[in-house]
C-alpha cells in the first residue's frame, strides 16, 4: 500500500468512446489507472493485475499500468471508476475536486466491476 | 462528403465533411469521427422500461415536472441554444433549478470574471497574433485534438507566418501528449498552480522571491518563464481543467486573471479557457441574457437566484435538494461524485439524449434524440464565444432536442 | 382597429404641437379617419393626454456579446427584481438587464424601438439571438467596420467600389443596419499595447490613418445611399483635450451632402467632450462642440448622457476600456476579435461628488441644452453612461432650469467653473424633447416609419398622463419625471402592450436589416474575401454570418 495523490481527467480513448458507454471500448478507456513506474514496481505490479484505490469518498478497483505521471500520483480517466473515489465536497463552489484528492492504493485480486453492477443496476 | 460543422468539443471545427452512407470523413480528428459515426442509439421514447410515443412521454415529463417541488433540469452543453432556450423558460416556469455542465468543469472560471473580469479574445486572435501560447493544465491533443492545427501552436496568420515564429509553453503536474509539441514543458505538483501564478506576478512586477522553488519549478526557470511572458509581443494562456478542478479552483483562474492584467502593462497577453463540450458555453450564455446568471439558477420563489453553494446540480444532489430531474444530453451518473449520484437513482429522473448512458439505467422517462450537427439543426458558442449554425446532414425519425424540449414546455403550460 | 380620442398631439415631424386630435390605427399602421369603420374601432379616450409616437432608442448596448459577459460579471446586477414569473417572464436587473426585461422596461416607458450600437461582425449571430429574445421593441444593430482588416486594406487602396461591395457583403452577412465605427485604427494599435492619438496617426502594419478612415467609410455609406449614415465613436474616447479631436472630426464632413439625413452621427458626444489637459485641469468642451454642430447641417449627435448611480462601461474602444481598468482598479474583460476589433467591458459607479463623474453629468446636459434639438439625440449609452430607464429624468432636466439648480447643489462644485451648465439659460420645450426621443432618432437612422404619427406610420404610440395645454415643465419637473415613467398606455403595431404603466402581454418586434448589394458588385471582392478568410478567419467563410431563417423577425429593407 502507498499513499497517492490522485487526478482524473480526459483522454483521447474516453472521449472517442464516451457516447457509447456500454461498449468494451469505453469500459477499457476508463477503467484504470496510470502510476509511475517506482511505485508500479513498489506495489509489486505486473501487466493486467488490478489495485483498489482508496480515498475519503469511496474505493474502486481498476486495472494498473504503468504512465508517465510523478511518483506518487496516479491518473484515472474521467467516468464511473474515478468519480467513486473523487471528491464531493465542492468548497461552495458547486466544483468538486476532481483532481489531486489524496489517497492510497494497494494491489488487490478483487475484478474490476462492470459499468452496470458498478452503478448498483445488475 | 457533406459539409459538416462537428459536434463534439468546443473547438466546433466548421471545416469538416462527413459522408454518412459510407461514414467516412475528412479532416475529423478521432473525436469528432467517433462523433459521426453510427452507434448504438436509444431506439424509442419509454417511460419505466416501456416502449411509448414520443407524445406519452413529453406528457408523462410535463407531469413529473409540475407535480415536483423543485425539480433540477440539467446538463445543456451538447445541445443547440434553441433548445437550452426553451430549458431556461421551462425550469422558469415549473419553479425548478437551472444547472449545466460547466459546475462540474469550466465554471471555477465564471467564478473568477465575476472577481476579476477575464482579458481574452477570440481563437482568431492566437491564430494571427500570439508570439507565446501558454497550455496550463490543459491537453489539447487529447482533449481539442485539432486546436494546435487550427487555432494555436501550428496555426499560421496575420503576424505568425510559421510555427517557428512562436513559442509554446505547457505547463502540467504529468507529461501529458500535449507536453510533447512545448518549446518549454514545466512540470509542477499537483494543487499548486496558485502559488506557482503568485511567484510569476511577484517576478513579471520586478520583485525577486525567497523560495528557491515553488510548487517543484525552480525559482529560475520561473524566472525565465516570467521574462519570456513580458518579452512577448502577443501572448496567450489557454487553461484547462487542471486549474478549475484542482486545489483552489476560482482562486486560481483569479489569480491568473491578475497575472494577465498585470502583463498587459507591459505588452499584450490574453487568457481563455479551454471549453470542453460543443455548446457547453451556449450552456451559459442564453441563461445569462434571458435570467441574468450562467448557471446554478434557482426559479422557486418566482425569480431566478444564482449560488453554485446551493443550486449546482452536485450540491443540490449531495443535499438530496431536488425530487425530481430533467438530464438534457448529458450523463451525470457517469461523471458526478458517486454520493451525488445515489440520489439520482430516488427520485424521478427524466433522459433526453441520442445515445443510451449510465443515465439512461437510472431514468424514469427516456426520451431520444435527433444528433445535433447530423440529423438536426442550431447554433451552438464555440469555445471562445463565436456561434456557428451546426448542419442537418440527414433526416431522421427522431425528435430534435429543440422540439422536444418545446412540446414539453407547451405541455407543462397547459396544466399551469 | 384603434380610435385613440381627444388626445393633445405633439408630433414634430408633422409639425403638430399640441393640437387636440385624433389618431385612428388599423392593422398596425396609422391610417385617416375614413380609413376606418369607428363603430368597429376600440375606443381609447385620451382626453387631455399627451399622444406622441412611441419612443426611438438609436444607441443603446442591449444585445450581444458585450452585455452578456457584463452580465455575467455582475451577478450584483441581477438582485433587482422587476417583475416575477407568471404568465409573462421574470423580467431582472438593475442597470443591467436581461433580455426580457429589456423589452418591457422599454414598453413600460413608451419607447418602441431599441438599436443595438456596436455588433462585432463575426457576434452577429450571437446578437441576433438575444435581440430575437428582447420582447414588443422593433430593433436593428450596428455592425462594426472601423478596425476590420478589409476595410484598412480598402481605406488605404482607396479603392471606393471595393469598399462599397464590402460594406454591402458585410450587413447582408450580419444583418446588420448600418456602419458604426469605433475608435477607427485605434482599436488595432491596442492589439500591439497602444493606441491611435490623433487623426494623422497611423496604424500599425498598414499604411492608413483614421482620417482616412472616416472618410473613406463616410464617402462609400453616402454613395451606396444607406438609410442611416455613418455612425461613429470618435478616436481618444475618455482623454482629456479630446474635444478638439472630436471638432476636426466633425469637419471631415463639412462639403459631403445627402438631402434627407445627416452625413456622420457622431455617437456619445458627452465621452469625448472634454478640455484640458489631465484629469486635473480637465473641463468641459461641450460649448465648442455645440457651435461646430450648430453650425454645419449635415452631421447629428447623441448626448450619452450620464446617469448618477450604478453603470457598466461597453465598448469596442478595448484600449480605453483598458485605461478605465487601471484607473478604477475595477474588473475588466477585454476581448479581441479575429481580425475585426476588440472590445472591453468595466463596472463604474457615477458619483455626484466626485468632480469628474459630476463633470460628466453636467458635458452630457449642456450638450443636450446647446445643440439644437433636430440635431442631438437623447441617449445615455445605455449602460455606458447609465440605465435608459432614466430617461424621463434628462427629459426633465432638458426642460426645467429649476431642476437642475436644485441638482446642481448636490453634485461637486468643481463643474460651477469647469463647465457653462450653470449658466445655461435654455429650457427645450415639450416639442423639443418629444423630437429628441422620436422624430430626430427616427430621421437620424433612416427609419420613414417610426418616430411620427401621421399617415402610414407605423402604429408605436404612447399615451401619458401630462397635458401639454396644462403643464408648465420648467416648474412642474416632477410631474414631467413622473409621467413619462408610466405611460397610460403603449401601443405596438397597434396592439395595447402597456396599460397605466402595467405590462398587459409580450409580443415580438421586427429587425430590420439593411441590404445594399444592389448598389455595389460584391462579386468584385470574391477573391479578396476567399483570401480574407483563408489566410485569417478560423471560421469558413460559408459559415460566417446570419441567415434570415434563424431570426424570429427579420424586415430586409433593400436600398434602390
């Protein structure tokens, strides 16, 4: 487990597919998380292996790989799996913070939910 | 090939073409032919799961909508202004609240014009004019694919005659694809854009600071960037979500409004932001002339109130404030915070949309619609505030949002 | 059909003042009595009322990019409620308004007709829009030319036909009404920091002066016979000393004639009126510029008015909306348009006690006392200089020197000797000001059917409680304040809309747009304008501007 600040946003992938949000294709666009490559190997990481990240707000599961972001930061593309762990409070301004909510992140066997049973409806 | 105006991002790039028989396309970028290729579509108006006419299901809204306290009717930005007009006036008339999807985005950046104004211009202006184009905490390539080809890095124009007439700068907490096309990349840590824009101002006003770094940039390639800044003839901060979304929100766009104001006494700069959906600044404008505010609007005592505090759809939500809501082309459940969207699936939430979402799994009503810029017609802003009539290229069996949105508020009339 | 009865009649164009008449509508025109079956006619019994034509607003920013990012500046603005939803809108704001209020403020003051001042060609569609959601006024909008690369390009070359074929492409593209120039070269120069300072300088890259383009600009708008001359806002806006660069500009004029208008309006003369040479010494150059005025027949004025109170200043002059920035410390937005202009926005308050505020005040008055009254139109700038809602208030003051005594005490004294105000003698009449808010703005644009009541007008009428055979103005300054706040009733197209100062239904006013391309080959400048944008537009040139379907009204009136 190590301690993470996370961010979220577009990517060219979710938003090609983001007007079709049941497609394989969006479920892969936005169902993981991008780490350095220290941490990756500090987690113990392999290709395909999946991490719960964990916030105040809430924990998902999604897939790792390895991105070009600093250590102790990871990225998750805007949609389902990153508004589980991002934060609600908006500090009055309606905003919540979808960007730098502190966290940890540990590797985990649980699978990574579909789109459906992620919002409760299967 | 028929002359397309694109409907994805608020580049609206109106020199596309798209040929729907064959569904291929010239000039799109890989959103914008994602836009216009065929896909899934909702195949008819239900109510509960159950297949219904259009009629039954403008009736049954109407309904929901009357018979709530204070429904919330939102999303907007990637629908033509003639609909969002009828929006305005149908959530006037039922008392409801007013939100689009700039509170969830670019609307940190309204908050800063009302503290500060913003010095801008047009997409035109970086084309013709801009010797420095600062990213900050934006990724054109992934977000606006086209808009280094078409409006900055790459454009050519009046004074720029080659990209080597220019310098660009990006400025991000990752190395994102966009880094790559920078003269310059500064990387920074996360949350700390305002002290980062604090020590520019203290360095473009002549004052020396005490850190030897802020927010991971060293002091001198600060110092560099602040000289390159007033060294400029023509300059350009084109800002992202990585401002309005990260640790200080407004505070931080204010803060580089002043910047801007501060560098014009010395040459030209501009800053605008770089808007996300087609017609999300649309969104904001046609409430601005016809109810005096953008967004966060709420009509229940008659007259419209602005409090993104109170009346954005995130914070309406987390108070479970509403007990009923319209989704115009948008899809919250898939892009709130999860506490936000848990109340969505207890109260009656009504869809209108092309295309089948996380919404649609949680909505009561579900009314589909004709694509904007494909099968119907409207103007729409394009991010910098210019409007561009977007293209009926085919017809379609589908309702146009415009359409829709008017019978419902012919309906609701009818029973006020 | 209307039988508007017994009513006293001021109407300046037909030269009626205050004869006890009759004025019969049909079909939203004012027809002759025989025109009409009176036992089918609604009777409106204005006996002892003063009858005139609805009121003209030919310079007010009502519309478009401009307000709108005012408003959303100044969310302040928007605690004022007007009027609660019900069966017509909420109707919001203090000075600045939204669109729906905009178009009952004016009905509720008897105006029935509202130009937009300043349209950035490639915001036409944005100005359309809000002006198709401005309810009952009649509008049209002034489409910018005098810092668009084209017509520097045109200036310079000299080329008239060419400019000619561009000013005709360009309404028909924004369905615009007429050429408005502001700051001319000016607003460029701001796109390198600076500004333009006098006629002679040039602008930067391209070898042409404001001289030269005014005159150009005047010269094609006179020769391709436009309803409305040239309408501009002269360099040095703001600046000290600029008075004397008003006074050359007018004489640019002097020699070019049109038998049925003026030549050049000059827009808020009140901004660039001013002598001296730094806000110091600064006074008033209201008095020289009123003999100019008075002295040539060919070129008309707008007062720009300021109002005491809250404003918004709006203008496409981007540099000066810059240097108000600096000097108020207010917020600022500035926006600069492709290759067409700029513009800038800033919030200002009119203090009665601050010296220059109170300066303003009293420019805008003598202006309005000086000139004589078919040559200066009543306008405050709407908001520039204030609310237009307060326009009874400088109708008062125009008409009682009483009033303004009693103003003069409250403002700073610094205006006893910066400005001729307190000495002016002039009282205008009811006739005088009734010209000034109908006829003269109505003439001034070109517009045959509004701002009078004879024959075949169109049916704009306001009815107030004031009888002109009664009422001493120069005493009765409040009950003239009064009264024309609340009209007893506003007619449009013949239809009731407001009634003892309540607003009784919405309807929708026309905007008249003006198309001149057959009297100029636009097919000269094809090429130059697939170049135009090629090289410069991020927009194709096939998606610029408004086409006539998209507007709720459109009234194209073609010049032969």
């Amino acid at each position: 487990m190590i301690e993470v600040e996370v961010i979220t946003g577009r990517t060219i992938d979710q938003g090609k597919t983001v007007e079709e949000k049941f497609s394989e294709e969006y479920f892969n666009a936005v169902n993981y998380c991008e780490i350095n490559e220290q941490d990756f190997k500090k987690l113990g990481l392999r290709d395909g292996d999946r991490v719960r990240v964990k916030t105040d707000f809430g924990e998902v599961v999604v897939y790792a790989k390895i991105g070009d972001v600093p250590e102790g930061v990871i990225f998750i593309p805007m949609g389902p799996y990153a508004n589980r762990i991002t934060s609600d409070d908006t500090d009055g301004t309606g905003m919540p913070r979808f960007k730098g909510i502190i966290g940890e992140i540990e590797k985990t066997d649980e699978p990574v939910k579909s789109v459906k049973q992620l919002l409760g409806v299967e | 090939m028929a002359d397309a105006v694109c409907t994805f991002c608020g580049n609206v790039c109106d020199d596309v073409e798209f040929d729907v028989n064959t569904q291929k396309g010239k000039r799109l970028c890989a959103l914008g032919l994602a836009k216009f290729r065929e896909k899934e579509r909702i195949k008819s108006p239900m109510i509960n799961g159950k297949e219904v006419s259009y009629e039954e299901a403008v009736e049954e809204t109407a309904e929901i909508l009357v018979n709530a306290k204070k429904p919330l009717l939102y999303g907007w930005s990637s629908t033509v202004n003639e609909a969002i007009r009828y929006g305005i006036i149908l959530t006037e008339k039922v008392g409801g609240v007013y939100d689009q999807c700039s509170s969830v985005c670019h609307a940190p950046g309204t908050l800063a014009i009302i503290e500060e104004g913003i010095p801008g211009g047009s997409l035109g202006t970086a084309k013709n004019r801009a010797d420095v184009i600062v990213f900050w905490g934006c990724n054109p390539l992934e977000a606006h694919p086209r808009h280094p080809a078409r409006y900055s890095a790459m454009a050519k124009g009046f004074l720029i005659k080659s990209r080597k007439d220019r310098k660009i700068v990006v400025v991000d907490v990752r190395k994102t694809k966009s880094a790559a096309m920078a003269d310059k990349f500064i990387q920074i840590k996360p949350g700390y854009d305002y002290a980062i824009i604090s020590a520019l101002r203290a360095l473009v006003k002549g004052e020396d600071i005490e850190a030897r770094e802020v927010g991971g940039v060293p002091k001198e390639v600060l110092a560099e960037l602040a000289d390159m800044m007033k060294s400029a003839n023509y300059g350009v901060i084109f800002y992202g979500l990585g401002i309005t979304q990260s640790r200080g929100r407004d505070r931080n766009v204010e803060n580089a409004v002043k910047l801007i104001q501060l560098l014009n006494r010395h040459t030209r700069w501009v800053i605008w932001p770089m808007r996300g959906h087609y017609n999300v600044v649309g969104a904001g404008e046609i409430p601005a002339w016809e109810v005096g505010f953008q967004y966060a609007i709420d009509f229940s005592r008659g007259y419209p109130r602005f409090s993104p505090a109170e009346f954005s759809a995130v914070e309406m939500l987390l108070r479970k404030d509403c007990d009923a809501m319209l989704v115009m082309s948008s899809d919250p459940a898939a892009h709130f915070p999860w506490k936000a969207v848990e109340h969505m699936k207890n109260i009656p939430v009504i869809q209108i949309d092309p295309f089948p979402n996380m919404t649609t799994l949680l909505s009561n009503v579900v009314i589909p619609s004709a694509v904007a810029g494909i099968e119907a017609e409207g103007n729409v802003y394009r991010m910098d505030g210019i409007v561009l009539r977007v293209k009926k290229l085919v017809d379609s069996e589908y309702w146009s949002d415009e359409k829709i949105v008017h019978e419902i508020l012919k309906a609701v009339e009818r029973r006020l | 059909m209307l039988w508007i009865k017994n009513g006293i009649v001021v109407d300046p164009k037909n030269g009626i003042d205050a004869e006890r008449m009759d004025i019969f509508v049909k079909n939203g025109k004012i027809v002759n009595e025989e025109d009409v079956r009176k036992e089918d006619c609604r009777v409106i019994d204005a006996n002892n009322k003063l009858v005139v034509a609805g009121g003209v607003d030919m310079h007010a920013h009502i519309a478009g990019s401009k307000i709108n990012v005012g408003r959303t500046m100044r969310p302040e603005e928007m605690r004022v409620v007007r009027q609660t939803a019900g069966k017509l809108r909420a109707s919001m704001g203090r000075v600045l308004l939204t669109s729906p209020a905009i178009g009952y403020e004016y009905a509720r003051m008897g105006y029935t007709t509202a130009v937009e001042a300043a349209t950035p060609p490639i915001g036409a569609p944005h100005t359309h829009e809000e002006l198709d959601s401005i309810p009952v006024v009649d509008k049209a909008s002034l489409t910018v030319f005098g810092n668009w690369h084209p017509v520097f390009k045109y200036a310079a070359d000299r080329d008239r036909e060419k400019m000619k074929a561009f000013i005709a492409w360009a309404l028909e593209r924004t369905k615009g009404f007429g050429v408005k120039v502001v700051n001319p070269g000016g607003v460029e120069a701001w796109m390198y920091g600076g500004n333009v300072r006098n006629l002679d300088d040039e602008v930067p890259k391209w070898s042409v002066t404001p001289r030269e383009i005014i005159t150009e600009l005047v010269n094609a708008n006179e020769e391709l016979n436009l309803p409305h001359s040239v309408h501009l806002h002269c360099n040095n806006l703001g600046v000290p000393g600029n008075y004397q660069t008003t006074i050359e500009t007018i004489k640019l004029v002097s020699g070019i004639r049109n038998d049925s208008r003026q030549v050049l309006h000059v827009t808020h003369v009140q901004f660039n009126a001013y002598a001296g040479s730094s806000w110091r010494d600064v006074a008033s150059g209201a008095a020289e510029i009123a003999k100019v005025v008075n002295s040539m027949d060919n070129v008309t004025i707008d007062m720009g008015q300021a109002i005491f109170g809250h404003a918004t200043a709006m203008t496409s002059d981007a540099p000066f909306q810059f240097t108000l920035h600096k000097l108020t410390g207010s917020r600022w937005v500035n926006k600069d348009t492709e290759i067409e202009g700029g513009a800038g926005i800033v919030p200002i308050t009119y203090m009665p006690k601050n010296p220059v505020h109170a300066l303003q005040w009293a420019i805008g008055l003598e202006l309005g006392l000086l000139v004589e009254s078919d040559r200066v139109v009543l306008s405050t700038d709407y908001p520039n200089g204030g609310p237009y809602t307060e326009y009874p208030y400088v109708m008062a003051m125009l008409m009682s020197r009483r009033m303004r005594e009693k103003e003069l005490d409250r403002v700073s004294p610094y205006v006893q000797k910066a400005t001729s105000l307190p000495a002016i003698e002039v009282e205008k009449t009811l006739y005088e000001v009734i010209e000034m808010t109908r006829s003269l703005p109505a003439r001034v644009m070109g517009l045959e059917s509004k701002g009078h009541l004879g024959t075949g007008a169109d049916a704009d009428i306001a009815i107030y409680n004031l009888n002109p055979n009664d009422l001493d103005p120069a005493s009765q300054y409040d009950v003239v304040n009064r009264e024309f706040r609340v009209p007893a009733y506003t007619i449009k197209d013949g239809e009731i809309i407001v009634k003892d100062g309540n607003l009784l239904k919405e309807t929708w006013g026309r905007t008249y747009w003006v198309d001149a391309r057959k009297k100029a080959s636009v097919d000269s400048i094809d090429s130059d304008l697939n170049e135009f944008f090629t090289e410069y537009y991020t927009v194709r040139r096939e998606n610029y501007g408004v086409a006539e379907y998209w507007m709720r009204k459109p009234e194209r009136l073609e010049v032969n």
